[in-house]
C-alpha cells in the first residue's frame, strides 16, 4: 500500500493448483526466505503454490535492490538500515503492510484456491494484523510464542537484554544482531517495539485495539511447539493461543525424542535433514485433507495436547 517493494519468490507446481491450497511462509524474527525454501519445495510437490518473502529490512527486501546485487553486501544494507529504514516496525509495516501485501498477491494469483499460512515465531504474532486475514482459511503456527520475558527460559537475562536492546539500536542506529552471529541485522524501531512488546504481559497484544482485533479474527490453527526452544518454556505457547479465542485450534507440544530427533529448538522444523520426521505432522492439516484414526495429529474443537499418543 506504501509502494514498498518486496522480495518474493514464487513456487509454481508443475499442474494447475486450484485443488491446491495457495500458501505463504512469514518468517521469524530476522530470518530470510531462504531458510524456507526446503520447505516451501517440499509443499510445491504434493501442488500447493507456495510464496516466501522477505519483510522489509531483512534479506532482500531494501530500497533498490536488485537481483544482481549480491545479498550480503553488508555496508549498502546497514547504511539502508540507518537511513531509509530506520523507522520500520513491527506492528505497521511487517505486521500490516508488508504481510498484507504477501496476502493479496497470492490471493489476486490464485483466487480459486484456499488460502493458508505457515507462521514461524513472529509470523504467527503478526497474524491478525492484516485486513486480508478473513481469507486466510487455516494458519500453521510453528514455534509461536509469547516472547514476554517471563517466558524465557532465563527470564531475567532476557529482561535485561530488552532494556538492553533499545539502547543500541538507538546508539547504532540499527540493531547490529549479525555481528553477533545471530540473525540479520534489524531496523531500529523494529527493535525497539520487539522489546516493547517483551517486556509487556500481553507482549504484542497490548497495543490499544489489538486485543480486540484477535478476538475477531477466527479460522482454524494448528500450533506446533517443542519442549527444547532455545527461546521460550512452555506456558509461552499455549499462552499466546488464548488470544484467539474464536479460532479453532489444536496445539501439539512436542518433546525432540517423540519424533525420533536429539534436537529441534525453535528454528529445527524448517531444517531439510528434519523432513521425514516433522513436516508429515501438519501435512493433512495444511493441504485441509480428511483426518482418520491413523493421523498424528487430531482434531479438536479448542485445543488438544497430544505429545504422548505419537
């Protein structure tokens, strides 16, 4: 809407996917497109139409950027980051925007075909943000969390980095998170909401209206979780759920050696040596095919936790 340009890709299946759900990946907090590419493969084989996209600030997605510019020219980006981006948020242009536009896009491309979203982490927390979401016929949520500090699993080490963060964002004029071997580097005002956000109960949902804009936002979820997030300890997932009180959602909280794996941690779903262990576990839901008796995950009618029947 703002005349941003972002940077995508298309999946195309070989066959007309209108019996095919459409489906687009929004990625975690400071995490490229390319790490979901695997997966993004993976579903354009069984027909689905598959779009990634980087959100502004992060990967390919800077003013003026070109194909044939390479994308780890650091110095062009941070400059870009200090300067043209340095007032990117969360809530308006990757929440709002940016993930509105990757919406429209695909829903213009295909408009015979159901709408689904994979959400990974921040993904998921923009979910309700924007005014294309009534379309969205089931999101998958993959290590979505409530990022208060609380949840951590060192929560007062994680307070104090979000004190922190601000203060070198601000300094920078950008968060420099790269150097630290991280993820990418992040607009500073996205910075600074990330930690406004974590240090609130309510995390993002204590923006004014944004309660009320969750409460009305209704389709089918399913949540995946993992008992070994670097990140976060269970309640943060199951807390973040109750924000979507109208949705229909089931939640599979899952320890790494139930699905035969030493380590999944919030980034290891995605990973392609985890394929036949963890992408079969929200195949059904998200290509919406008929559950029996036989499928790992089962249906419910609010939320069921289910770790123990795998």
């Amino acid at each position: 809407e703002d005349g941003f340009v972002l940077a995508g890709t298309l999946f195309r299946p070989g066959t007309s996917p209108t019996t095919r759900p459409a489906v687009v990946i929004s990625c975690a907090t400071g995490v490229t497109q390319a790490f979901y590419h695997p997966f993004a493969r993976h579903l354009c084989s069984f027909g689905c139409a598959v779009l990634t996209y980087d959100f502004r600030g992060i990967g390919l997605s800077f003013p003026g950027w070109v194909p044939s510019q390479r994308e780890d020219d650091e110095e062009k980006k941070i400059a870009l980051l200090k300067h043209e981006l340095l007032n990117t948020t969360i809530s308006t242009h990757w929440g709002k925007l940016d993930q509105s536009a990757a919406l429209k896009f695909m829903i213009d491309l295909f408009p015979e075909c159901e709408l689904v979203v994979v959400g990974h982490s921040l993904g998921g927390h923009i979910s309700g943000m924007s005014k294309w979401r009534e379309h969205i016929k089931r999101f998958v949520f993959i290590s979505v969390n409530n990022a208060h500090y609380t949840c951590a699993r060192k929560p007062l080490n994680r307070l104090f980095e979000m004190f922190a963060i601000p203060a070198v964002a601000v300094a920078c004029g950008y968060l420099p998170t790269k150097r630290l071997g991280l993820f990418e580097n992040l607009p500073r005002d996205a910075a600074r909401e990330w930690a406004f956000f974590s240090r609130q109960r309510d995390y993002l949902f204590s923006l004014p209206g944004y309660k009320e804009r969750y409460h009305d936002f209704k389709t089918d979820i399913l949540a995946v979780s993992f008992t070994d997030d670097e990140y976060s300890v269970e309640p943060a997932f199951s807390s973040l759920l109750n924000f979507f009180p109208r949705c229909k959602i089931d939640h599979v909280h899952l320890a790494p050696d139930q699905v035969g794996l030493k380590k999944v941690g919030h980034m290891g779903f995605f990973r392609a040596k985890n394929k036949e262990k963890l992408w079969n576990l929200v195949g059904d839901f998200l290509l919406g095919a008929t559950r029996d008796k036989g499928s790992k995950i089962i249906s419910g009618s609010r939320r069921a936790s289910i770790a123990s029947k795998l």
